[in-house]
C-alpha cells in the first residue's frame, strides 16, 4: 500500500494475513524463536475478526508492504507542521495477548521508527522495517497506531489481585492503553460488588485505580470500562474491557453450627475416649481448620475435626468440668464457633487406705510352685468381693486369684520360668479402679544345660599339641569337674573353671590318628542354685589329623646337557596348603627351575629343569622345606631332597639375555652373556625404531656372566624401538664364548600387518643370498595357516624356501588382533656352516573395512583384495605396503605437518631402482610401494590426517608379548583383550590418541605386562 504525498492513514488488519502466535522477539538481534505459524481471512461485513488457521509452513509465503509516500516539510511556514504519515495496526485479542507482537511493535514504535526520522524535517527515510512476527514491511511512516479488530483503541484491565477476603479486601486495578488517551475519566469505570476510589493518571496511556469488596460478600466482582467513553489523540474511538476478581467476605458457614458430648459424665476409664459430634460445617472448611477445645480451666486438649464425629483423650486433666468449643475457619479466613455441654470428669478411685500385696516367699523351686502364699490390705468396704483379684504374670502366661480375705494362695505350675510379676486390682462401686504391686517372684523349676564346643573349626591337626573343650552350662552350676567327661581317640589333660557356668578341658588327640574324636557329659554331672540335675550333653565329634604330611620329588632326566630340560614332580601325599616356589631350594648356578605348575591331581605340582650353559656340576640336589601342609595344618616332619643329578654344559653356546632402563627416549640397553665371549660389536645388533648413541662397552664379569651395554637414542617425536643380537654365522654376525662355539643370539623382532582371512606378509628377509631356507614356525594359533607350509605334528610349521621375503601367514577371516609367532631360519652358507635366525614376527590382522595400522618403527603391512587405508601416524620408521592397489586404496598420513596436499606428496616421491614408489616423509621415515610407480599415484590416494574408524563387535585378541596399533574412533560393541601372561603386550595408541565408544569392554590379562601406551606424550 502506498500513501500520497499529504499525511495519509494507512490501515493494516493483522489477523486477515499470515502471523506467528507464542515467539519470543529479541530486540537486540531483531530475532524471534520458537511460535506457530497462523493466517486469517478477510473481515466480515459486519465487523467480526475471522477465525486464525494454524499453517503448516516454517515461513511467511509473503509480506504486505506499506509505503507512507513523502509528504511536505513546510518548514518555515507560520503555523505550518510537516506531513506524517499514520499507520494502523488493528489486531485480534489473541495478537493483543501475544507478548512477542506487541513487544516487536512497541520496538518499531518507540525505538526503530524515531531513529529514522530526520531531526531537521519530522520525516521519515526511506529504510524499510521487516517485521518478523507479522508478515508486514514498513517504510515512510512518521506514527503509529495500533486498535482493535473493530478499529477501536485497546485497552488491558487488571485488577492486581487474584482474589480478595476480610483478610485482603482492596486490590490496585490498572488501566493500560496502546497509545495516549483522551477524554478517560474514573466516570468511565464501573464496578461491580464493590467501590473504585484513588483514581490516578499515570501517564496518557496508563491509569491506576482501587477497587475494595464490598463487605459480606462471596462471589465474582469486577471492573468495566464503557467503550465509546474515550479517544485516542487521532480521534478512534476507544474499546471496552473488564477483569473479574473472586471475593469470600462472608464466614459462609451455612447452617448454624453444633457440637454435641455423647456422655458428659467421665470416669478413669472413659477418659482416654471421650465421644462427640458435630454439624453445620460448611464444605469450603479444610480438614485442619476445624477444632475442638476442652478446657479444664488449666489445662486444654484441642482435637482436630476430620468427619462428622470424634473422640477426645483427658487424660492428665484435673477432675470437675471441661468445657468444650467448636471453632472453625472457611478458606477465605472467616471464622465461626459453637459450644458445647460441660463435661463432669470424675477419675478418683477413693479406695481409702493404701493397698498392699505381700509374697510370703519371693524363691519359688519346682517342689513349692503350686501353693505360693501372699496376704492383701487396704481393700475399701465399696469393693465387691468379685472385684478384688491379684494377677501373676511370666510376660506371656498370667494366673488371677480371687481374693476372699486377706490372705491366699495361687498355683503358678504350667509358668514359664524367671521372674513373675504380682498386682493386686480393686473396682470401686464408681467404677473407679486402683492397684498395688507385690515383689517379684522368682520362679526357677528346669533343670540346667550344657553345649559342648571346640576350638578347631575344621579338622583338628595338632600333632603333639591338644583341642580345647568348652562347656558352656545355660546357668551357674556346682560339683562339675574332669571325672563328668567322657573322651574317645584323646587323652584329657588341663581343667579349668572359667566361671560358675563356663568350664573347658585340653584335650590331646592320639598321635597319628585320622578319624573323630569324641567329648560326652552325662546326665546330673552338676547341679544350679536351686538343685536341679544338669541334663546330658550332645556328643561333640571332632574330626581328626594327626598324620605327618610327605612329598616324594621326581627328576625324569637326571643327567643334564645342553639343551635338555628335565620335569620336576613334586607328589604330596596330601593335598598341600602354602606350597610355592619359596619352599623350594636348588643350586641355582648350575640349572634354574621353571614356574611350579599345578596338574589335575592337586597332590602333583610340576615344574621343569633347565642346565645353564658351560657347567659341570655331577652333586646337585632339589630340596622341599617344611613351611607348607596339609589340609589339616600338619606340617611335614622334615626336608625333602629328591635324588642327584647331574649338569654338564660346558661344551654349549653362549646365549645372551638383552634388558632395558627404558628411560624414555635414551635407554641404555644391557647384554648378558651366558659365559665370556668375544667379537662382539655394532655388527650383531639390529635396531629398529631407534639409532645408537655411543659405542658398545664392556662391563666386564659378574656372577659368571659377561656385561655389554650400549647408549640408544629414540626417534624424533617418540614411539617404540627394538633391539635383537643377531646368531653368530647369521650375515656379518660372528661372536663366540673362550673356545670358538657360535653364540646364539635373541630373536629379531618384525611387525607385519594386514587384513584377517587374506594372506599377510610375514616381513622376513632373505638371509642366505638366495640359498633354500628351512623355515620353521612356531607358536601358530588355531585356524591360522602358514602358506605353502606344512602343519607338523606338535602344531608346528614347516616350509622350505629360497625367497622368505615372500613368505605369508592367513588368518581366520573372523580374526582380529595380534599374536607373536617364533620363526626359526637354517641354512647353509657358502663356507659349508650352518647359519640360523630367530625371529619374534608380531603379526597383526584388522578385520575386513577396517584401516591398517603401521606402527611407531619399521613396519611391513599387506593390502587386501577390497579397498584398504593405510594409516601412517607420526613417528614411523622406514615401511613397506604390499599389494597396494592404487585404483582402489589410500594412505592416511597423520600428525605430519609438511604433508597436507597431494602436491606435497609428490615434492617427496621417487621411485627407487626397482621402481617401487618411495615417499620420504623425515629422517628415518618412509613408506616404499612396493610395485606401485610414482606415475600411477593420484590426489585420491592420500587423505591427510583423517581419523579413522574401527568397528569391533567380536573380540580383538592381542596374545602374549604381541604388539597392535590403534587411532582414531574405535567402535568397541565387543571385547578388547590383552592376554599377557609373561611378555610384555602393547595396545599402542598411535597419533592423534584413541576415542573409545560402543559401551564394550577392555580387558587385560591378571599380568603386570598388560600396557596401552601412547607414541608420544601427547598422545592419549
């Protein structure tokens, strides 16, 4: 809509277009959130606002623009005031209620409009407002109006409170119009079932007033203003509007209250509940605001009124009358009461002189329990002789007795025994009762008991040592000594009176007995205070071992060799208790013995017996000592020496034990050499994953053993390194003891990887210059497969072959994890020796889709025939990808700051002279392709530091000593286990840290080499 050029009024009916109802407008950001988006209709012809219509859409599908046109300046002119133009917004009662329009027009209204009407001219500038919950756009108006859906000015009565009482009978009503007001007077209020008063003016358009009930009244008032009555400053005519008050100034307790006493006279024993009722409580009375008082005129007892009727307790209240008051409250506050009758309240028992009640005899044995004597006093002259009665009571059982005259008796057989209890009740002709308690009788007729316990909760086992007895009587007992026990398979020894009712006796089991003891009191072997016989005991049985335990050690090779390893068994004639390794001693310099193991017999342990090198030693013995025993607690009688045997390993090899202070980036790595050797050097060692720091030293001899130790130095950025002594005869390798015998070095240690159920490269080298290797691999999980090898019968593998490097090992495809296998390589050099080589291949399978790890040193990793990610995280070492297909697969380079496009990769790929690409990423790290050129890589073979995803729902198995590679987001819905038991096994988490989620479990093995550790100390 466009205005003309003079002050022109433009009319926008909101509710015929589209609207939000229930945002909230934020004038800050001229933001609006949450609401629902509604539309109406076209006003009818007589006036009425149409229906809303809720709209499905999150939009308005348009908006209605209104343009006020330019209007004259005439500035300067005598009398003269600019053009405005005035727009309209006439509005539904619900657009009036909704808090986020009228606060969005009173913004545009009072802040954005002024701020864009020129100072100098009054008239506004050509920027257009957008309302956001109106589908309105504003430019070129000076004012703004906002009426009703008739036209008419709006106005909000409030009467302030929400409901007025005697307590609260005024309330402040306010008076709030949409703009300024003329012609509004307190004429214009009318109200209803009160007065208005104070009107005041606030300011144009808002106005305040007092409305107070009218008194007596309980209803609904109100406040109405005429419409027509008023204008606002452009002449509309203003709107009616009213509000409702609830008013309670009445008690409104309906019919005329009554509090009616049942009996209004009250002995002692009607006083704890006294009866009454009530009526005319009207419904608007809660349960806790009605009441009735009693009063002694000292003492009052208020009882809360919860139906039609009730009871009082007047118990400690003084006799005479009680008066008694209804009182009640409705819930505007008003209050109502009515009395009730006095009560004559009477509880004295006037019985005359005190009563008495004496027992002739307070000790009552078996013998005197039908007959015990007592005499009364005091009985008043008013009591029937019906009414007098004494009472004698255990606690559970009660005898009554009559009494006749002054004295009488009562027979308590049939009454349990301990203390009885004697009262003497009298009833007055009032009904007014009174007591007197006699002494307590104390009534024993049983005869005592006795519980035979011992000190041994199991077997008793004492060689040469005794059971205690104890004797424990149900009360204190005379005339029991040793001679009332009966012992069998023992010898009695010490008695001792512990108190009048515990007793014990030492009793020595008979040597080299197994079987029970028994411990037996007759009947009458004492007697209590008041001479009852003691009852026979229960037999105590107490198993019994006195047996000496013994253990035969057996040796099945007695004559030790290089190379042998005998089995220790240790057969106990019992089953042992506390037998470990501390109670077995040995000569510890010629053979050392394997962990104790545990067979299917518990009576046989087994452990083995292995010689150490270079000894000749014909009188060795191993030794059992005496801290172990039997079930029973018997220890042995002495120490057991198995038979001789003999070690003679002087012609053997010299091995070598390789340890680490693995302080953290320079560890300083110790060799240990089963005897003297010589030609040791840099040449033996490889290293992976780290670089030497300093030459070789020797320590010299300790214990028989020689000492080397060399200084290393980690890789830039942190991760793992190893360490292996390569066998004498193996390469360049050529170390021997004193008299020339090869030495035999550790395993050389390698890491391929690969996917499970596909073929992964073991990563051997070819250490014969292409002579046929005997290859033999060890230590092969179920289900796994060597290829081309064949399974021996000890589980093992054997293949023969000239290229190694070839050689590969399938997993199951439902495999994932890591386990070390011992790969053993003998061949014949060209000098006719033999050479040999051990290696410790920690060979890791990731389930099929799931990235393949390389970890933090030199690594070989295998591709499958689906489409793989090679994830590389800073530090590696210098690795090798077999089958990598470069149609299909990728490489993930992460933490490497110098690699960040494919355009970086190219500046550092070249292939090598057998043409396999090779990538340098730093000093020591590099991945070489092997059989993929340089030429054939492209921008969708390389993702930069993406973090990968694994899935495991099965279970992820790293074995004993293995090694696995882990980063990125790992769904764990299964279980990832670490199965240590000797060797150290590595979760390693590799750059940028590990993220674990799924809810499954990690579980690590009860071993100390369990480990998760990051590549870096930034890395988690």
């Amino acid at each position: 809509m466009l205005g003309g050029s003079g002050s022109d009024i433009l009319i926008y009916k909101a509710f015929e277009n589209q609207y939000w109802l229930g945002s909230t407008f934020t004038s800050s950001t001229l933001t609006t959130t949450g609401a629902t988006l509604y539309s109406g209709t076209d006003q009818t012809t007589d006036g009425t606002v149409p229906t809303q219509t809720l709209l499905g859409g999150s939009a308005f599908t348009g908006y209605d623009s209104y343009d006020g046109g330019n209007g004259a300046v005439q500035l300067g002119k005598a009398g003269s005031t600019p053009d405005a133009d005035t727009l309209q917004i006439w509005l539904s009662a619900a657009q009036l209620s909704d808090a986020a329009i009228t606060a969005e027009i009173a913004y545009f209204k009072n802040v954005w409009l002024p701020a864009h009407i020129s100072a100098q001219t009054a008239q506004a500038d050509s920027s257009v407002y957008t309302f956001k919950t109106l589908d309105l756009k504003v430019t070129g108006v000076e004012k703004v109006v906002v009426l009703d859906g008739a036209g008419h000015v709006p106005v909000a009565v409030n009467i302030v409170d929400a409901a007025l009482s005697d307590s609260d009978n005024s309330s402040v009503v306010t008076f709030t119009f949409t703009g300024p007001v003329t012609g509004f007077t307190a004429a214009d209020v009318t109200a209803s079932h009160g007065t208005l008063t104070d009107f005041v003016i606030i300011d144009a358009s808002h106005y305040t007033a007092k409305f107070t009930a009218a008194d007596g009244f309980d209803g609904i008032g109100s406040v109405s203003i005429t419409a027509g009555s008023y204008t606002d400053t452009a002449g509309n005519t203003g709107a009616g509007g009213s509000d409702t008050v609830a008013i309670d100034t009445s008690a409104d307790l309906g019919a005329p209250l009554t509090l009616s006493i049942t009996d209004t006279t009250i002995n002692n024993s009607e006083k704890t509940a006294v009866a009454f009722t009530v009526s005319g409580i009207d419904a608007d009375v809660a349960g806790a605001d009605a009441t009735v008082t009693f009063s002694d005129g000292v003492l009052a007892h208020n009882v809360t009124v919860l139906a039609s009727a009730g009871t009082v307790d007047l118990s400690g209240m003084n006799d005479g009358p009680i008066s008694s008051v209804l009182h009640v409250t409705d819930d505007a506050g008003n209050t109502a009461s009515a009395n009730g009758a006095a009560i004559d309240l009477d509880t004295s028992a006037d019985l005359g002189a005190p009563l008495t009640l004496s027992i002739t005899d307070t000790t009552i044995n078996n013998s005197e329990k039908t007959a015990v004597a007592f005499t009364v006093s005091g009985i008043d002259a008013d009591v029937a002789g019906a009414d007098a009665t004494v009472t004698f009571s255990d606690g559970v059982l009660a005898h009554n007795v009559t009494v006749l005259a002054s004295a009488g008796t009562v027979d308590l057989s049939g009454m349990n025994d301990g203390p009885i209890s004697s009262v003497l009740h009298v009833t007055d002709d009032a009904g007014n009762t009174a007591s007197a308690n006699g002494a307590a009788i104390d009534l024993d007729t049983s005869a005592p008991s006795v519980v035979i316990t011992d000190d041994e909760p199991g077997t008793a086992n004492i060689a040469g040592g005794n059971v205690v007895y104890t004797f424990q009587f149900s009360e204190a007992v005379t005339g029991f000594d040793a001679s009332d026990v009966a012992v069998t398979n023992g010898t009695k020894g010490m008695f001792t009176a512990i108190d009048a009712d515990t007793y014990t006796l030492a009793v020595t089991p008979n040597a080299g007995f197994t079987g029970n003891m028994t411990v037996n009191v007759v009947a009458a072997a004492a007697l209590d205070a008041a001479g009852n016989s003691s009852t026979a005991a229960a037999q105590s049985v107490q198993a019994v071992d006195t047996v000496v335990p013994t253990v035969v050690i057996g040796i099945n090779d007695t004559a030790l060799t290089t190379g042998d390893v005998a089995t220790v068994t240790f057969t106990f004639s019992e089953v042992p208790s506390n037998f470990s390794a501390a109670d077995v001693s040995y000569d510890t310099t010629s053979a050392t013995l394997g962990a104790i193991t545990p067979t299917g017999d518990p009576k046989v342990f087994t452990a083995t017996l292995t010689p150490i090198a270079s000894i000749n030693d014909a009188t060795n013995v191993i030794t059992v000592g005496t801290s172990w025993q039997d079930p029973a607690g018997n220890a042995p009688a002495a120490t057991t020496n198995s038979v001789n045997y003999t070690v003679n390993t002087a012609d053997a090899p010299p091995t070598v034990v390789i340890t680490s202070d693995n302080n953290g980036s320079k560890p300083t790595v110790t060799f240990t050499f089963s005897e003297a050797v010589t030609g040791f050097g840099l040449s033996d060692l490889q290293i992976v994953g780290a670089t030497v720091d300093g030459p070789i030293i020797h320590v010299g001899m300790t214990g028989g053993h020689d000492i080397y130790t060399l200084a290393l130095k980690g890789a830039s950025g942190g991760g793992s390194h190893t360490i292996s002594v390569i066998s004498s005869g193996t390469g360049s390798s050529f170390w021997t003891d004193s008299t020339g015998h090869g030495g035999i070095g550790s395993p050389i240690f390698s890491l391929p990887a690969g996917v499970a159920g596909e073929p992964i490269n073991l990563a051997l080298t070819d250490p014969s210059d292409g002579q046929a290797v005997t290859v033999i691999v060890k230590g092969v999980p179920s289900g796994w497969t060597i290829d081309g090898a064949t399974q021996n019968a000890d589980g093992s593998w054997t293949v023969q072959s000239s290229a190694v490097h070839e050689l590969t090992a399938t997993t199951p495809a439902d495999f994932a994890g890591a386990a070390v296998l011992d790969v053993q390589m003998t061949w014949t050099n060209a000098d006719g020796t033999t050479g040999s080589m051990s290696v410790a291949d920690n060979v890791e399978a990731y389930a099929p889709g799931s990235p393949i790890f390389a970890w933090s040193g030199d690594d070989v990793l295998t591709g499958s025939s689906g489409n793989d990610l090679f994830v590389f995280s800073q530090p590696i070492g210098n690795d090798t990808v077999h089958s990598f297909d470069a149609a299909a697969d990728q490489v993930d380079l992460v933490g490497y700051s110098g690699f960040q496009s494919f355009a970086d990769v190219q500046a550092h790929t070249a292939d090598d002279a057998s043409g396999n690409a090779v990538i340098t990423l730093g000093d020591g790290q590099s991945i070489t392709l092997e059989g993929v050129h340089s030429s054939a890589l492209g921008a969708g073979n390389f993702v930069f530091d993406q973090t990968p995803a694994v899935n495991n729902a099965g279970t992820m198995t790293i074995g004993d000593g293995a090694l696995l590679p882990l980063s990125g987001t790992v769904n764990n819905s299964g279980v990832i286990s670490l199965n240590s038991t000797s060797g150290e096994t590595l979760l390693q988490v590799i750059q940028h840290g590990v993220t674990l989620q799924g809810g499954g479990q990690l579980e690590l093995s009860d071993s100390a080499f369990n480990v998760i550790s990051g590549t870096g100390p930034d890395v988690t």
